[in-house]
C-alpha cells in the first residue's frame, strides 16, 4: 500500500500542493507542461489518491451497498452480477455484505453503510418492522431498493417476483402429475418469498390434495437434507408422494438425502424447487424449478436505485413484479405405481 503522499508529489515536481490537486481534479486548470511535471512526479512516487478521503469530504461515494440474505446461495450471486453490471455503466462500485438472514447482522451491517456514506441501499431484508435499522436509514434520506421483495409501501422502490404465482405454479404442475399428498418444505415463514410460495401451493392444491408442511430454520443444503430425512422416515403408504421446496438448495438437500436412502426420485417422490439455479439444471436428477429472472432483478433494482440517487428529489418510486415461468425436467417426471393418484381408500 502506498504511503506517499500529496505533499511528497508536489515537492518532487516543484509545485504548490494546490496545484496538484487542481491536476487531479481540475486538469484544464493548470499549464500543459506544469501538468506534465506533476504527472511525472506521482508516476516516479507511485502515488495513489485516497479516493475515499476526497469523497467523504464531498459528502458523496461512488458506492452503492447490497445487502443479501446469503451469500453462499448462487441465486444472489447472480442478482449481484446484474446490479454490477447497471452500476458499472453509472461509474459506481457495489459493495455486498451478507445478513445471513439474521436481523442483528443486518443492523449492524446497515450502520456500517451509513457511516461510510454509501449513496444507496440495495436490499432483500430480513427485518422491515417499524423502527428497525433500515426504516432509520430511509427516513434519514439514504435511497434504497428493495430486491426480491414486494412492498406497498411509498417511500421505496422494490423488484421482486410474483412468489405466489410461483407456488402456484409448482402445485398445479404436481397435481396434474397426479399426486395428491404433496410436502412443503421451507422456513422460516417470516421470511416472505418463504410465505408467499407456500400460500401459492396452498392456493393450487386445495381440495385437490393434501398439504404437509416441513418448516426448516433456513434455505440450505444442509437443511433440505434434515427435511428429507423426516419425510423419508414417514411410513411408504403415508409419505408424500411430491415435494415442493422455497428454493434449489433445498430441493438439492433432499435430492441428495432421498438417492442416499435408497428413495427415488421421481418414481417414489417427485421434487420442485425455486430460483433455477444453474445447479439445478446439472443435479444427478435434473431438477424441475420454479425460474427466476435473477440476474434482471439486480439490474433492475440497481437501475432504479441509481435513478433516485441522480434525481435529486424528482424520483416517483415504482414497485415492478415479474413473473416466474416453470422449467420442467426429470425430477417431477410422472411416479410410477398408484400412489401417485392417492392412498388406498381415498
């Protein structure tokens, strides 16, 4: 890291410091071969602008925040591939910080932000009650957007998806398939693409088949596995015969805990998953998913944001809702036998 300094350039080129920092800023100001010296003495010294200093002085960054659910989930590497991508065109860096779906994090993380002067807030997040870190933070003037996640509210802009829709979708894929015990597996339901999904299966299945609920503490791997796991100990004549996760990591969890048991998948149990992650796509059984247009939803939450920053006050917010398309494949292929239709007696 460099430690030379303003003063150090201006003494090898023989120039006032004032004069340095009009070449750094306000190049047309200074004479062509005074401006030349100055170039030269910060190529020799291997000078750096603290680039952060100067902005915190103007009051402005160059940074937006995105602040996620999890990182390690690829359907938010992709959002954050789409933000990068309109901030990019605007000049703008993108810092990501990971709530890990816990609202002390997120506060923290929240606090952070506004102490370095971020220009905005891009956010899916885990806490929106009245008086929380984030409603301080909108109330204080910051911009923020918030992704993946509806609002009715006026005093923010929002992208998400039609997660009801979504669900709804799934349901009626697996009862057309026939089956008429279907899981849900997800959690928690505080979270609201985690409720909306389920209210969509409720929404489809109802009188049509039963609906079980598998709650997990979260939207992993690990998680998926640990439902499966309850699921498969269910005598076979009262499983369920369809699963539905809130998202492919789940769904990945118990793909992988149903082929370990020896459980498969779709002649014993047909799997849905959400987001459509290039994972799903490539899993030992292909997983059918519910597709998210993930990527568009960062450039489009990020464009927004940007707009507001740059408006200076004449931004109308808009809350704009895509729609989710189901992508069919081998894990909800039609299961072999009869239980597929029903239990015995039904």
């Amino acid at each position: 890291m460099s430690t030379t300094g303003i003063k150090e350039v201006a003494r090898r080129a023989g120039v006032s410091i004032g004069t340095v920092s009009n070449v750094l800023n306000r190049p047309e100001l200074v004479a062509t071969s005074t401006r030349q010296r100055v170039l030269d003495a910060i190529a020799e010294l291997g000078y750096v602008r603290n680039d952060s200093a100067r902005q915190l002085r103007a009051g402005q960054s160059r940074q937006i925040a995105l602040v996620v659910l999890d990182v390690t989930n690829p359907f938010f590497t992709d959002v954050v591939r789409g933000a990068e991508a309109a901030a990019e065109d605007h000049g703008v860096m993108v810092v990501v910080c990971n709530s890990g779906e816990d609202a002390g994090r997120e506060q923290r993380h929240l606090e952070l932000l506004e102490e370095q002067r971020v220009r905005g807030v891009l956010i899916t997040p885990v806490d929106e009650s009245p008086g929380s870190r984030l409603e301080q933070l909108i109330q204080r003037g910051t911009p923020v957007v918030l992704v993946d996640r509806g609002t009715g509210r006026h005093s923010r802009c929002s992208v998400a998806v039609d997660d009801v829709l979504g669900g709804r979708l799934a349901g009626e894929h697996l009862v057309a398939q026939g089956h008429r015990h279907i899981a849900f597996v997800g959690g928690p339901v505080s979270i609201a693409q985690v409720h909306d999904r389920h209210a969509g299966i409720a929404e489809a299945v109802a009188g049509k088949a039963e609906l079980a609920v598998v709650p997990t503490p979260n939207l992993t791997v690990a998680s998926g596995r640990t439902a499966a796991m309850e699921i498969a100990s269910t005598p076979p004549d009262a499983r369920p015969t369809a699963v539905f996760c809130a998202n492919d990591l789940l769904a990945l969890g118990v793909l992988q805990e149903m082929t370990q048991r020896g459980i498969r998948v779709p002649q014993d149990v047909a799997i849905v998953g959400y987001d459509d992650i290039e994972f799903a796509a490539a899993a030992a059984v292909p997983l059918s998913s519910v597709r998210q247009p993930r990527e568009q939803l960062g450039r489009t939450a990020a464009a927004l944001l940007l707009e507001e920053i740059e408006d200076d006050g004449r931004h109308e917010h808009r809350h704009v809702v895509f729609q989710p398309e189901l992508i069919v494949r081998e894990s909800s292929g039609r299961p072999r036998g009869r239980r597929a239709a029903g239990r015995k007696g039904q």
